[in-house]
C-alpha cells in the first residue's frame, strides 16, 4: 500500500507507475483505493463509477477500470454533505458525521472487492487517500491504516519535497502513528525533487538513522505529464500553449466535475486555455465552455454573482461559440427542476435560457460509455455519461451527438453558435477535438492523439521510477 504524508504527495502517481513496471515484469496487477473524496469520476467497463486516478492506474496495468478498484467514491455536493457512492452506484446523500456512522458498511465493501481482486491478480497496488496522521479520522478509518491493518498490508510512504519541509513530514506523520502501524511502514519515497541530489544524500542519511527505515529513491520533478489528475486543477501553461491561436476559457465552479475533460485541450499546440477562478477577470474568447459540476443549481447561482452571465451574453453577440457539458448543458436551458431536493432544497429555478429544454434531476443516476460520431459531420466521438438530470425540450431535436445505438443527444442552436451535451471526453478523440475546434474558429486546426501522450507519459514514469527507486528492495517487500 501506498499511503502520503499528504493530500497530492504523489500516491496516484506512485501506484500508475508501479503498475506499468509489474505489467511491463508480466505480473498481473490491479489498483486498489478503499476509499475516495474526488469529483473526477470514470465510467467503468460493469457501468459504475470510480475515481479517475484508479481508470488510469487500470490502463497502466493494461487492465479494464473496474468498480472494485474504487469500491468507496465519496462525492462533494457541498461543503459539509456528499454523495456516497458504493461499488459503482449512488446509495445516499450524507453529511461527514453520519458518514462516520456509516463507515461499517462502507468497510464491508471495501473487504468485498478487496479480496475479489485478490483472487484475480497476482499483485493489488493500494492507494491511501490524504493522510495517515490526520488523527482526527483515525475510528473507524478504512482509507489508510484502518485497511492496511485489517489486511495486513505492508506500507510505502511517499512525501513531496516541492512543499518543504519532507524530512519532518516522514517523521511526524509516524510520530502520529501506533506502534503497529510505525512497523508497518517499511520505508520512504521521496517526490518531486529538483536540484543537486547530493546536496540531499545527508538528509538521506539522517531519515534512514532517525527511522530505522530505508529511502527507496528519489523521484525528479517531471514536467509534462498527461496524467489524469484526481481533483486538483492544473492551472500552469504547457509550452505547447506559446504562440496559440484559439482562446479558450472555462470557469471554475465550485463544484467543478470531471475537470480532465479539457486535459486534451491544455495539451494542444494551437490553443490557448484558461481557467477562470472566483473573482478573476473574464478575458475575451473565441469559445467558453461551462463544465460539469456536481451540484447544477449553487454552482448556477455562483456563475450568475460572478458575472459570467453578461460575459457569455456578450461573447455570444460578438460571434463566440460556447459549449455546456453535462451540468454545464443543463445551465444553458430554461428550467431546472429538483423535485426530490438531490442538490439542496426541494424546487425549480431558471436557467441562462440560451436553449429551449428543461432538466428534471432523477434519483437514478445515467452512467454510460458511449461512441457515436457529431450530428451531421460524421466525426468519430467517445466518452461518458454521468449525470441525473434528464432533458427535454424541443432544442433537443437538433443534436449535438448521434450514438451508434441509435440514440440522439444533445442540442445545437439554430445559429450554430451553442452545443450543449452530457457527454464527458468530448475532446479526446482526436478528430472530435479537431472538428470543433475548428468549428469554434481554428483555421485548419492538428489532431493531437491525446490517449497516445496519456500512454506515452505513464512509459516515461515507469521509466522514471526505473532508473531512480531500489525496486527489487522495494518489491521484496510484497508478499
């Protein structure tokens, strides 16, 4: 199990690369999370859904995402209530005590998948979640200790020098641990590090002498990586961003979901995105596109304080296009109805109106993989369908999307200027991404094969961790 000294230490990183090595060995390997706090989901190959950074660690390991990898998904829907989501499927709406109530249940879900992964592979790669020292979670906890005890499950921990301060974060983190558990952990990886490594080796030293435990390496800082992040926005330019010719802007919603729907996009030589957080000034465009998000009706309410409303007005009076994927889609219809209070209260309320249909939010969530080609150009499209707001109204009789099982999603405006679709990875294929870059105003835009740069970046950490972490040391530590 790989656990961190905190939240975005590099565990998801750690366990995408470990598994492309075992693959690469001819293991059969599977990633395992117990339990997950992200709004960036997948849709699984059983039609469930878990958290992105295990669907990657599964194609690192050549597998298919599986709902057993993340049997626990916690949702965000506000700042102290969540949507839990178990084995694939939405169970309840909780607030953090009553979850901590619930955690029994969730433990016995967790064990279940556990050991149907056990039974299947020959190596499951845990990932903890946060931090072990977070002393406040310890009863009851199944994300970190809690699991690695019940299992009996060895631990590496991994900590992010980039933050400062590595050293007193390997030893506090176990000075917060039982006995049990400091035994437990069998030794350290640094990440994240930049600059002379032997201006480090002392502090090496003093670690394995204070801990009696081994450093199994040292990762550098790489630059570049198409991996798909858990949660966290990546707001840094890439260079291939230089020179580009195509503006795009998408505002950061609060409760922004499946933000790895632009990571083709942030990859693109010939565009230039942008997020645009609380209080930052709206630049000119040429495309805006609203996101998902897990709670349509706040997040409506924040993009309307913000002033993100005159904006796309204006936008769309000057020539603009815009796109509204999933809760984005529902923002740009007339009417949003949440009968069943699934957002907050019971209710209706208006949407920005720039296309006539209204949504209705059912209990039930869609969860679906879909393919299928835009309406009227033919161009090949894929990704995935996770939402509980169902439309209707006659802009969708102009689709956006037309399935190869015949079913049609979606809307188009009649003056060609707003695409609205629920669909998640509407940017990955190559050709897609393309086709609508160039119909937001790129002149003669380049596909940019973005799952071959996803593939291409686990082959370069594997790489990585190859040539600079003890891996039959680390290895012998595997049952």
């Amino acid at each position: 199990m790989v656990q961190g000294t905190t939240s975005d230490a590099g565990k998801s990183t750690l366990v995408a690369g470990l598994c492309r090595l075992l693959r690469r060995s001819g293991a059969r390997v599977a990633p395992f999370k117990p339990q997950n706090m992200a709004l960036n989901s997948a849709v699984t190959v059983d039609g469930g859904e878990i958290g992105r950074a295990q669907a990657l660690q599964a194609q690192a390991a050549g597998i298919q995402p599986h709902t057993d990898m993340n049997p626990v998904l916690i949702k965000p829907n506000s700042d102290t209530g969540a949507q839990i989501v178990i084995h694939g499927k939405a169970r309840v709406e909780m607030d953090a005590r009553a979850y901590h109530e619930y955690k029994p249940v969730a433990m016995a879900a967790v064990l279940e998948s556990y050991h149907r992964l056990r039974e299947q592979y020959e190596c499951v790669l845990v990932e903890g979640a946060g931090s072990p020292a977070e002393i406040n979670l310890r009863d009851r906890d199944i994300a970190n200790m809690g699991f690695a005890e019940s299992v009996d499950c060895p631990v590496v921990l991994i900590a992010d020098i980039d933050r400062g301060g590595v050293f007193a974060h390997f030893v506090g983190t176990l000075q917060c641990l039982s006995p049990s558990e400091q035994e437990r952990i069998r030794g350290f990886v640094i990440n994240r590090f930049r600059g002379d490594i032997g201006l480090l080796e002392p502090g090496l030293e003093w670690l394995e002498q204070k801990t009696g435990k081994p450093v199994f390496g040292v990762l550098p800082y790489l630059h570049g990586l198409h991996l798909d992040a858990e949660d966290a926005i990546k707001t840094e330019q890439s260079d291939s961003a230089q020179g580009a010719r195509l503006r795009v802007v998408v505002p950061v919603l609060p409760r922004i979901s499946n933000h790895t729907d632009f990571d083709a996009l942030r990859a693109h030589p010939q565009v230039d995105l942008q997020f645009i957080g609380p209080g930052m000034r709206i630049p000119a465009s040429d495309l805006i596109v609203l996101p998902g998000t897990k709670n349509v009706q706040a997040d409506m309410d924040w993009l309307l304080r913000e002033g993100w409303a005159q904006c796309i007005a204006r936008h769309l009076r000057y020539g603009g296009k815009l796109i509204g994927i999933c809760g984005g889609m529902q923002m740009l219809g007339t009417r949003m109805h949440d009968a069943h209070g699934l957002e907050g209260a019971a209710g209706s309320r208006s949407g920005l109106g720039l296309l006539e249909f209204e949504t209705r939010l059912e209990p039930e969530k869609q969860l679906r993989l879909v393919t299928g080609k835009l309406a009227g150009s033919g161009v090949r499209v894929s990704g995935y369908e996770i939402h509980m707001g169902v439309c209707a109204g006659p802009a969708l009789a102009r689709a956006a999307v037309e399935f190869d099982d015949g079913r049609r999603e979606g809307a188009l405006s009649e003056d060609g200027q707003i695409l609205a679709t629920h669909i998640h990875g509407l940017f990955d294929e190559p050709g897609a991404c393309a086709a609508l870059l160039e119909w937001a105003g790129l002149d003669r835009p380049v596909e940019v094969d973005y799952a071959a740069l996803r593939e291409a970046s686990i082959d370069r950490l594997a790489d990585t961790m190859a040539a600079n972490l003890q891996l039959e040391r680390l290895f012998a530590q595997m049952r």
